[in-house]
C-alpha cells in the first residue's frame, strides 16, 4: 500500500506542473567528460613516469659504466621479452603463435625493412654508452639532444621536409647551446685518467647521427607497409639486434667473455641499469601514443635538470655559468622546435606593430 502510494504521489508531481521548476532533473555523466579526466591522468602519469626513466637511466648508465661491465646484449634480450609479453596480452596466448609466425617469419620481407635500422640502433647504442663512460651524467643528456638537429637535417634530405624559420633558429640554438656545454667540459680538468671528453663528445656525435638517419629511414621504408604493431616491430627488430650485439660484444669482450662468462660482474645495480634500458624505448613510445610531443620535450627538459642535480649529488660534478647557460639554449630549443607557432606569432605581430 505504502510503495504503491508512494507511485501515485510521484507522478502527477512529474507531469501535471505547467513550469516544471520544481521537478527533479536526473543529468546524465558524460562519458567524454569521464574519459578526458581519465586521459589527463593517464598523460600525468606517463609525464612523471618519463621523466624519471630518462634521468634516472642516465645516471644508472654513468654509475654502472665505472665497472666496466657490458650489458648492451642482456638489455635487448630483455626488451624483447617485453614486447613478447605485450603481444602475448594484445593477442591472447591462443593467436601469439599465429600471430608471431604470420607478421614475422610468413613475412620476411615486411621483416627485413627493419633490419638496416636494427642494425644502426645497435651501434648508436653502444656508442651512446662509450660516450656515458667518459662525460657526466649531465653532459651526457644535453649533449645527446644532438639527434633532434641530426633528425631534423635527414628529415630535410630523405623526405624533402620543409623546416620554417623557428624550428631552423632553433636547430641553430640547440647547436649553441651544445657547443657551450662542450666547451666547458673541454677546459675542466678530469680526475680520472680513464676517461676522455674528446672520445665522449666523438661518440655522441656518431651516435646522434646515426640516431637520426635510423629514424628517419624506419620512418620512410615503413610507409604503406602492412599495418603491424608497435610491439611486433619491436620484435622484428630484436631479431636483428640480438644477434649484431652479441658480436659486439664478442668482437670487444671476446676474451674476457669466454674466460669468466657473460653475466660476470652483474650485480643489482647492473640489472637494474638493464631492465631500465629495456623499457626505456617502450616508455617513449607509449608517450607517443598517449600523450603529445611537448609533453614528451617538457619530461626531457625536466630530466636534464633532475640529472645534473643527480651529478651534483652522486659524483660532485659542478656545473659552470657557460654549463647552465648551454643547458638552458638546450632546453628552449626544445620547445621552440616542437611547438613553433606561438613564437611566429609572436615575431609575426612586432612585424605588424612596427609596419
């Protein structure tokens, strides 16, 4: 009786008031809203968790470099496992087989477009690490930023790219700001014997270079290839790279290898220098995907500054005012490459207040 009552009172109250300013309104959540709030975490996330991985890693790559210990190969076994773990989940692991064996062994030649750039990246790694083992940490990630002018200059020549005058003023900022922390780092004195500026400095320019053609030509041959994702490429490449970084190992450590063995010398902060590594270029590329370049400029940004006061703290290193200054071009050019069009508006209007 009381429930049914309770009904009949309800509704005239809803259909009998002329105005309806009274009557309560039920307003429904927008999932848009929802999944845009669910989003700018996800883009938090990923922004906190970037920048930490690039300055952490370089400075785990400049600490476990002191012993000498190799762990380019372990690093991309690892990374392959990854990528196998994530297709496996994508893919469930009913189709992991068949998928494995139709994007990558029925499909050579989709396969072998990634070979030349496996191969590159390979190399450029190793010298990036060569160069970790003679500059500081801090000098080492303002120095690497090199490849976005490297990337720049092959855009222009192997796609036919057009660059508009901000993003070239900024390649030239960036040339600046790099030459001046190079020049500081050429005039202080080093306290260890084992370690060269002028070798640190070869190696990161090699490496950025190849860096940039690497990208570049993944970039080109890849057009209007089959649609393959971002995990399988990585495993084709990884059949790749496994194999040219065991000979690079060999070919340097051949007899230390085979004397005490592969894995000799690992201890915990070696394999955690490893497996950082190993996620580091999956933690970009899952950047790309959910977030934007400026927020991926903004985390590196902030990671060079986290990196030199990990320096600072970790091996006394002391930053100059030519150091900060350089390093402070670096990171403007950054954002004035990816994002020119506040700084042409900006040019644009003075042109117009003085005209």
């Amino acid at each position: 009786m009381g429930t049914r009552g309770d009904d009949e009172d309800v509704q005239p109250l809803l259909h009998n008031e002329p105005d309806n300013s009274n009557r309560p309104v039920k307003i429904p959540i927008d999932r848009t809203v929802v999944r845009e709030k669910a989003n700018t975490k996800m883009r938090t996330a990923i922004l906190v968790w970037l920048t930490l991985q690039n300055s952490i890693h370089t400075l785990l790559i400049r600490y476990s470099r002191a012993r000498e210990v190799d762990e380019m190969f372990t690093s991309t076994i690892i990374k392959l496992v990854m990528c196998l773990m994530m297709v496996i989940y994508e893919e469930t692991p009913r189709k992991f087989f068949s998928t494995l064996n139709s994007q990558v062994i029925n499909q050579p030649g989709d396969t072998l477009k990634v070979c030349i750039p496996a191969m590159i990246y390979t190399v450029q790694n190793n010298l990036f690490y060569v160069a970790a083992s003679h500059l500081d940490a801090a000098t080492f990630m303002i120095t690497s930023q090199m490849k976005i002018f490297t990337t720049a200059i092959f855009s222009v020549i192997m796609l036919g790219r057009s660059l508009n005058k901000a993003q070239w003023v900024a390649l030239f900022v960036l040339f600046v700001g790099v030459s001046l922390v190079q020049s500081q780092t050429s005039n202080v004195g080093n306290s260890s014997n084992d370690q060269s500026p002028v070798i640190g400095f070869t190696a990161v320019i090699v490496a950025c270079c190849l860096s940039g053609f690497a990208g570049i030509y993944f970039e080109k041959i890849l057009k209007g290839s089959a649609p393959v994702s971002l995990w399988m490429r990585n495993v084709q490449m990884s059949v790749f790279a496994i194999p040219a970084s065991l000979i690079a190992v060999l070919v340097q450590d051949g007899d230390f290898v085979r004397a005490h063995g592969m894995l000799y010398g690992f201890d915990f902060i070696v394999w955690l220098t490893v497996f950082w590594y190993g996620i580091g270029g999956l933690s970009v590329a899952v950047c790309i995907k959910y977030a934007d370049n400026i927020a991926k400029n903004f985390a590196t940004s902030v990671a060079i500054l986290l990196a030199t006061l990990g320096s600072v703290w970790l091996f006394g290193f002391v930053p100059s005012l030519m150091f900060m200054l350089g390093a402070a071009l670096v990171i403007l050019s950054i954002f004035l490459y990816s994002n020119p069009a506040p700084f042409i508006q900006i040019f644009s209007s003075e042109k117009t207040i003085d005209g």
